[in-house]
C-alpha cells in the first residue's frame, strides 16, 4: 500500500476560517467568579463543533472542544512549532519504519480510568475502522498499525521510512486519546455519553455541553502534560450567530474574550480603541479557488473535454485576480496576498505565482489572460460557475466572491455564475462533483509545509477534484522522508513550481492570528503561540 494509495478522500469540515482573532474585553465578565468562588473567563464564538469524538469531526470548532480535554502523546509547548512528549515520557524512532512511545506512569482519565497503551492502540484503531468522512483518519495515510507490548509501551508501524512528518501527525486533531470503556470501537460516539463517560485527561474536563449554545470547562487536577496546570480554573464558552452579535456582547461586558469570527470592519475599529489593545501573532490560515479537472469548463467529463483548454481557463483566472484589491478592500489588511501554496513563514515557502500569471508582480493582468484563452482556442466569454461558503469563512465571504466575480467578468473575459451555500449542503455537493470551481479555506493540522501539499496533491486528497501528477506525488513522498532540512526545502519549493504550472487550485489570500485585548487577562503571548492552537489554559485574570 502506497503513500498515495493510503491517503483517503477528507470530505469532513475543514480546519479553516476567517482571521482567527480573539478580543478581550478590560473589567468585564472575568472579575466575577463563580458560584464556587473559582476565577473564570467567559468566551464568545461563531465557531460551532461538530462532534467531539475526535474521530467523528475535524474542523476549528470541534478542535478547539478537543484540545482542551483530551490528552495528546505529542504537543507542542507555548511558543514553538516543534512537538514534544506530552503525556508521553519519550517518544522516538526505533527503527526506520518504527515509532516508540513510551507513556508516564500513573496516568488516569477523570473518570478514574487508568490511561494506558491500550487506550492509545484503540484510539488510533478505531480512526483508522470508523474512517468518518467528517473525520481525519486519512492523516494516518502512513500508519500500517500499532501494538502496545505493555501497559507503557506504544509501537506504531509505519508504511514507509524515515517519516519526518509522523510526530506532527500525533499532536494534531486525530491524535486525541481517548477511553475505551467509553467510545464505540466501530462508530462515533454521541457528545452526550462522552461527557456523561468524563474520557477527560488534557488540561479541562467538561462540566456541562449544551450543543451549539455553550460549553463550561473545569481545570483538571490530575493533568500531567507538557502545558501544566491551566492557568484558570473554569472557562465558559458561549456561541453565537453571527459576528454582529458577538461584537455586541463584548462591548456590553457579557464575555472576556471574542474568538472566530469578527468581520474586519470591527477588528478595524477595536483597533482604533483605547480600551484594548491589538496584539499580531503568527498564523497559517488560506483561502484559495479549487477547479474540478472534471467539471470546469473543458474538463475531463464534459462534452467538449480537452486537457490545454481547461489549463488555460484555468491561468486565466490566476491572470485575472487582484489578491492586493481582495486584501485591502474586502479585508481591510486583515488577510495578505498569497502566491504560493505553502504560506509565507514556514520553511519552503515560495512565491511561485508571482511570474507566471498576472503582470509578473502581483497585479492582474487582462491581457495576458486574454492571449492565454486566443492561444489555446477558447472563446469568450467563458461561463464559470463558482460557489462560495456562506457560514463557514466569516461574515465577508459574500463580499470577497463577489468582488472576484467582478474582476473575472471586467474585461468580458468570463461570465461568472456565482452561488452560496451553507456548509453542511456545500461540503457534501463539492466531493460530488457538483461545483465546477469552489471556494476553501484551510487552517493547518500542524505548522510544517506539508500539511498544505499532502492533503491537496495526493491523488484522492481532501480536495476531491481529480488532480493527479505522478511527479508531485513523488516528491510529496520524498519530502516527508527526507532528514536532511535542506534537501527537504528543496524538495517542497521544487513541488511548487510544478503545482504552479498545473494550477488544480489558486491560493488567493493568507490570514495571520490577532488578539485585541483588555488589561484584565492575562496569557495572550500563549494563545497565539507558533503551534497554531489557541489553548484556554494560558489565559487569566489577575
């Protein structure tokens, strides 16, 4: 079974949205403890979870629920991007194809449970049996299986060597432990028994989950992780409707800290505010355009099918758009220009767009769209049905497609039939090939370059739209087993240039992590830590 072969179609929620910003609101909700006299800190959120069954979700929401209870053999610690033992005492390569964990002693879920290497081989079994389509069990595409020898003792086989990206793999969201005597072996497991069965070992155990209203966390005593203990000892969440509302809560003192999703034009005015202040952490949220090579125009299952066609409908697009227009007037500087697959900050990361489409410096560029389209025989304009999420991206993206119609359709290049849909019709028609060219957003499983290669280049990736180049796929390979770092730069940048030519999909737009803050909570330099994960227990109030 090959790398290519193992990875499986993601047509699940997808880890992304819109800027993921946190504002917390001075001398509010925070100073009050609760009934108990413990500190507290209330959060507001559009997010909405899915599942917390780690194998049966896998989107920001749904994550942000599991990384605060549940325990992870890897994580990485506030301020890195790199991972280290969590629960886990160590955890290495003992062979080429052999990863060894060694867990620590004494382990236990909240429920009084003992938290063993049995637990962790049923986890990972059961991702890989339920195979949920709204969960992440293809980033096991490498997993040949897993044997616990002991009660300490975890072995994972691999199916190719030296994997460089496997230690990522384990702290993202299908590395959640969790307790056999609570979850199904063989089907996600109902919110309602997971928290009546307290699975619960990461740094909050979950009191109460009223789905889609609100969710209160209690620090957990016992927790023996890399984090230490959480900082505040209950965290409420409460979600919203909309960004609208959210706002209004935080200006009336309801909550200490807004996270996912305010529109620019609030971020825009918080900015200006004397009452917090606005702190830029790094991020590694895109938004890009996906074709179907199926069913775009001239694709390979329409009636006028033809390969350079579709290629040139394709660049033609990627001459077209404005990323600086999208960035500034739809975003308001809120998202940047993007040009490459792999976003600016990660370790071979390029700007492979930047020359090959529009006018060679970032611009749009109608003339050489056009000369693309004549060349190859297309006549204009082209029709190009285009569908965009309306309640998973945040409040703009309406406006963002609206404004790429208009570029797209101002040289009469295109004619641009331009539809939304809600998330749970949309995720499930765009896998059926009922999108001809759709909108995604993706925030990484883990901060490398190849969570935003793998997913999307592999044959029967997440992207589910048909693009397969046997050299892509083998340098895909390469550089997830490549040890030298150099050489695996090389190899990643080298994938780029390929994917540019063919151009399956278009990067558009790069977001960054931003917290507008009060003086009442503490923490923030910690949630906006490298690993990308905005954990509850670094906040505070003093």
């Amino acid at each position: 079974m090959t790398r290519a072969a193992a990875i499986a179609r993601r047509g699940g929620v997808v880890a992304a949205g819109s800027v993921a910003v946190l504002v917390l609101a001075g001398c509010t909700a925070g100073e009050v403890d609760d009934a108990e006299g413990d500190a507290t800190i209330t959060i507001g959120t559009t997010e909405r979870v899915t599942s917390i069954d780690p194998a049966g979700s896998y989107d920001n929401g749904s994550f942000q629920v599991m990384s605060q209870v549940y325990p992870f053999l890897l994580s990485s610690p506030y301020g890195s991007s790199e991972v280290e033992p969590d629960i886990a005492e160590s955890a290495e390569f003992t062979s080429p194809t052999e990863y060894t964990v060694t867990l620590q002693e004494g382990l236990e879920f909240a429920n009084g449970n003992a938290l063993t290497s049995s637990d962790v081989k049923f986890s990972f079994d059961r991702q890989l049996a339920i195979a949920d389509a709204d969960g992440p069990s293809s980033l096991l595409y490498n997993l040949a299986g897993v044997e616990a020898p002991d009660d300490l003792t975890v072995v994972f086989e691999l199916l190719t060597e030296d994997d460089q990206i496997f230690p990522f793999i384990l702290s993202s969201p299908v590395g959640p432990i969790v307790d056999e005597d609570v979850f199904a072996a063989d089907a996600v497991t109902p919110d309602a028994e997971i928290v009546e069965g307290a699975p619960f070992a990461g740094q909050y155990v979950i009191e109460e989950f009223l789905p889609d209203e609100q969710v209160t966390y209690r620090a957990n005593p016992d927790y023996a992780g890399l984090l230490g203990p959480a900082a505040t000892e209950v965290v409420e969440v409460t979600y919203y409707d909309d960004a609208s509302e959210l706002r209004l809560h935080v200006e009336e003192g309801d909550i200490d800290v807004a996270h996912r999703t305010l529109s620019p034009t609030d971020l825009a005015e918080l900015r200006e505010s004397d009452a917090v202040q606005v702190v830029d952490g790094p991020g590694g949220e895109i938004r890009f355009i996906v074709f179907n090579l199926d069913t775009m125009p001239f694709g390979a299952q329409t009636e006028d099918a033809d390969e350079e066609q579709a290629l040139a409908v394709r660049q033609a697009v990627a001459d077209l758009i404005d990323r600086s227009a999208l960035s500034d007037d739809v975003y308001l500087g809120t998202f940047t220009p993007l040009q490459s697959f792999v976003p600016t900050g990660l370790p071979g990361a390029t700007e492979s767009l930047l020359e090959r489409y529009g006018d060679g410096s970032g611009g749009p560029d109608a003339d050489a769209a056009a000369a693309r389209l004549e060349e190859a025989g297309v006549q204009t304009p082209v029709a190009l049905d285009l569908q965009y999420v309306t309640d998973r991206y945040g409040p703009d993206s309406e406006a963002e497609f609206a404004a790429i119609t208009e570029q797209l359709e101002a040289d009469g290049l295109f004619a641009v039939t331009l539809e939304g849909a809600e998330w749970e019709e949309f995720s499930e028609q765009r896998i059926a090939d009922a999108y001809p060219a759709y909108q995604l957003g993706w925030f990484p499983d883990y901060p490398d370059a190849d969570n935003y290669l793998t997913p999307f280049f592999l044959p029967d990736g997440y992207l589910a739209n048909h693009y397969e180049n046997d050299e892509v796929t083998d340098l895909i390979i390469a550089q997830a087993t490549e040890a030298d770092a150099d050489e695996r730069v090389a190899l990643i940048e080298e994938i780029q240039e390929l994917v540019a030519d063919d151009l399956p999909s278009l990067p558009v737009l790069q977001g960054a992590q931003t917290v507008v803050a009060g003086t009442d909570v503490t923490g923030l330099e910690q949630t906006l830590d490298a690993s990308l994960t905005f954990r509850y227990g670094a906040l505070a109030v003093p």
